[in-house]
C-alpha cells in the first residue's frame, strides 16, 4: 500500500447532509482522523484520534456502493493529512464534492470542482487565533463561508469581521447556532433586525435524528 495513497478514515457513512447549501440532499459522508484544534463546541472529538488506515481504492469502493451523487469530506479537520488534496482531486470529477473545512489550513491547492464549505471560528470557540485569513483569496463564488455562533458577542464579532474582510463579496455566508448554546430564534431575529444578507442554517440531521453519531 502506497503511503501517497491513504488516508486515515474515522468513517464512512451514508445521510442527509445537514448543513451548507446542500441540506437535505443525500450524502456519502467521508470523515478523516484527526484535528489540532479544540473547538469549544466541537461534536466529533471521537474523530480526534480513532481512526483506521485505508487506500484510496478501498474508500472509492465504499463511496461507489453507497451510490450517491453528493460526497462530503469532513472531519475532524480533512486538510491536517496532506493526503486529502489528491484525494479530492481523485473524485473532484466522479461526483459533487464538498470539503468540510476549518480556516486552520490553506484551502490552495484544493481542487476547484470542490465545493469549500470554510468554518471561520468566532472568539467563542476558543478557536479565532488559528483562521489563516490569506485563504479568503481562493475561495470561489460557488464556495461557502460558514460561522458557527455561540453567542450575541459571537454574532457581533462575526458581523465586523464580514465588513473587514469584505467576506460577502467572496461566496455565501452562512451563520449557524452552535447547538444547545444559542437560540435559534435568537439568531433569526438578529439577523433579520440588521438586515444582514447572510443565509441562517441549523443543523438539519440534528433536528431529524438528535445529536448522534453517524448521521
Ligand atoms: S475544527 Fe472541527 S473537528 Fe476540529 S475541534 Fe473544531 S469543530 Fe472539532
């Protein structure tokens, strides 16, 4: 086994995406091992560390048996195996791809048939230190930007943070409540109250199957 050729994989599984501008359409989800940030309100710390070796092939098959025309890479953070960016470029042209993304990494050499869903961390995940900003000059128009808020200082932040880096200018802004800290309702209103032209998200699959692992 060619170690160019492997990743580590926490899992494979088959759902409705949750999240970004595809929700609801079914998905092959492809979680990758590992992440070196500890976000606040981080819901898969069990991709920390837990994680088995496979090749490229032995993930294409399992992608190919699940049959959908949506495949999400996730994690963990997918860009900390510097493997993952020749793996998108395998599958880039086979189906839809997203990568699911923290701001930790650079996004430059991902390939740019893949949808780039980047999670730019607010103060309250404890987090904001490690946005790499230079990563804004690569997003596409088709990219996604994505806050997750904890709070209304979060929300504040978020809002200047928009306007300084010109963010709307570059791809979809998405703002979503972290989940059992800031209420949706909240959010909504605020949004709605500054007229802010960002799409308001919650996470769907939460809402269908509760916080549980491989949905
Ligand atoms: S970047 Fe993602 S996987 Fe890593 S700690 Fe933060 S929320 Fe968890």
């Amino acid at each position: 086994m060619s170690k160019n050729r492997t990743l580590m994989i926490n899992e494979i599984f088959y759902s409705i995406q949750g999240e970004s501008l595809s929700v609801g359409e079914p998905t092959t989800f492809i979680r990758l091992s590992g992440c070196p940030l500890r976000c606040s309100y981080c819901d898969t710390n069990y991709a920390f560390k837990d994680g088995k070796e496979y090749d490229f092939d032995k993930i294409l098959k399992v992608v190919r048996d699940y049959n959908s025309r949506f495949v999400t890479v996730t994690g963990g953070e997918p860009l900390a195996q510097t493997n993952c960016i020749s793996f998108l470029d395998l599958i880039a042209n086979e189906y839809n791809v997203s990568l699911e993304t923290s701001n930790a990494y650079s996004i430059r050499e991902v390939n740019t048939n893949v949808t780039i869903v980047l999670d730019v961390k607010t103060p309250k995940s404890n987090e904001s230190d490690s946005n790499m900003e230079e990563n804004y000059n690569y997003l596409k128009n088709t990219d996604q930007i994505k806050f997750v808020i904890c709070d209304l200082d979060d929300y504040e932040w978020s809002k200047k943070y928009i306007n300084d880096y010109k963010l709307l200018e570059k791809c979809n802004i998405l703002f979503s409540p972290s989940y059992d800290e800031m209420p949706l309702e909240d959010l909504a209103n605020r949004i709605l109250d500054d007229n802010l032209p960002v799409r308001l998200q919650f996470q769907f699959h939460k809402y269908i199957w509760g916080d549980v692992r491989g949905k």
